[in-house]
C-alpha cells in the first residue's frame, strides 16, 4: 500500500468496488412473505409422498396432486390482492379465515397420507399384494392346505386372514375340479366375471356374495369375526355340493 492511497480506495481494493449510486442508496432486501411461507409448507415431503402403483400413478395421488393445486391458486388469489383491499379489516378477516382452511385441509391430507402408509406397512409380503389375489409360492396350496390354514387362523383370532384363505379356498375348489380356472394374477371381480359367464355351474353356489363379503373384508380391511368365517365354510361346503351335482 502506497502512503498516497485513501483509507477508502484501500477499503475498495479489499472489499471491490463501491456501488454505483448515492451512497445512502437502500438495498433491496428479499421478505420472506406469507404466501411463499405457505408455499413451501406445501413442498414439504409430508404433503407430497408418492403414492404411485407399480403400473403408474394412483387415482389417489393424482386427486391429492389436484387438491395442492387448488389450494396454490387459492393462496395466490388472497396474497395478490390489491394493498387498498388487503388493507381493509373485512378483507383481513376473510383472508385469516381462508388461511385456516388451507391449514386445515392440509393437515386433512396429511393425515389421510398417514393411514394410507400405516395400512401399507400392516400388510404381510407376499401375502397380500394390490394386484395379485396370492403370492407364487401360496399358488402351490391346494383347496384342502387352504382350509386348514383356515382353521388355524380362526384358532388364532385372526378371522379376516382366516376369511381369505376360505375365499380362496372356493376359487382353488373350482380350478381343481375344472370348473372355473383359477387365475393368480387376475382380481376377485375378474374370476367372479368369468364364473357368471359359465354355462353350467355348481349347483346353487353363488360366487357373487362371497366376493363382495371378501372384498369387503380384505380390501376393505373390515374386521371379521367367527360367524363370518362360519359363513364362509358354509358356502364352500354349498360348492362342494354343486360340484357333486347334489343340492346345497
């Protein structure tokens, strides 16, 4: 440093050069404002888990897309207001009340999101699955294997688990005695569609009830109790009389 420098052109050989303009000139400083709070809330990962199937987006996930979308436009409109009218009191109170019920249903959504994983993580692996009625190796159990199962399940309490298994056990029933080919792969309503379609059917059996009671409990997580699984092997033993050619 020469002794003929400035204490200033000192300070702006360090630090670069001044700013051009008055030095009392504001600098414009970033607000963090209500409405890019709101939308950063919105882009937490809580509010935007992927629900996605394996063959794409769910309905689910594409109405949750739409609800945030929604909510983003109404959080548009009440902060790009005119000043003159966010500055009025009845505006101020409908835009406290409108930020409420965005919370609100934000929180809704989240929590739908919440019991939507719990129920994912209760599944058992390989047991129950979104597009197959059973696993490859369940496959390999014949009618009788799944009556036991059954039996073993209700023992246990478990009756919805022990409903399935007799569901399944009347679809197994049917493919054996080659009357309505079991598909793994294919839904309860899909087999339930090609059983109406047959030209002769075993006996008074009625697959239709049985599919709905085990959607119902199933997919619908419904609990199920010993009537209903007594109910099931009642039906199953009404296959088996049809399959004989008897009367239920």
């Amino acid at each position: 440093m020469s002794f003929g420098q400035s204490a200033t052109q000192v300070r702006d050989q360090i630090l670069g050069s001044s700013p051009v303009g008055s030095p009392t000139q504001s600098i414009p400083i970033p607000v963090d404002s209500p409405q890019s709070r709101a939308e950063r809330i919105l882009q937490n990962p809580l509010y935007r888990e992927s629900l996605n199937t394996a063959e794409g987006e769910s309905w689910l996930n594409e109405a949750l897309n739409n609800f945030f979308e929604r909510i983003g436009e109404l959080l548009g409109n009440l902060f790009n207001r005119p000043q003159e009218q966010r500055g009025s009191p009845i505006a101020a109170a409908q835009g406290v009340t409108q930020v409420i019920i965005v919370i609100l249903l934000a929180v809704l959504a989240a929590f739908v999101i919440y019991l939507i994983s719990q129920i994912k993580l209760k599944r058992k692996p390989g047991s129950e699955t979104t597009d197959n009625l059973m696993s490859e190796e369940e496959a390999r159990r014949s009618a009788d294997q799944w009556l036991t199962e059954a039996d073993k399940l209700a023992a246990q309490g478990e009756f919805r688990a022990a409903v399935r298994c007799l569901y399944l056990a009347c679809l197994i029933r049917m493919d054996e005695s080659n009357t309505l080919r079991f598909e793994r792969h294919q839904t309860n309503w899909e087999h339930l569609y090609r059983f109406r379609d047959l030209t002769q059917k075993p006996g008074n059996f009625h697959l239709e009830p049985l599919t709905q009671k085990f959607d119902n409990a199933w997919y619908g997580f419904i609990p199920q109790t010993q009537s209903d699984v007594d109910w099931f092997k009642s039906e199953y033993q009404a296959l088996l009389a049809g399959l004989r050619g008897g009367a239920a």
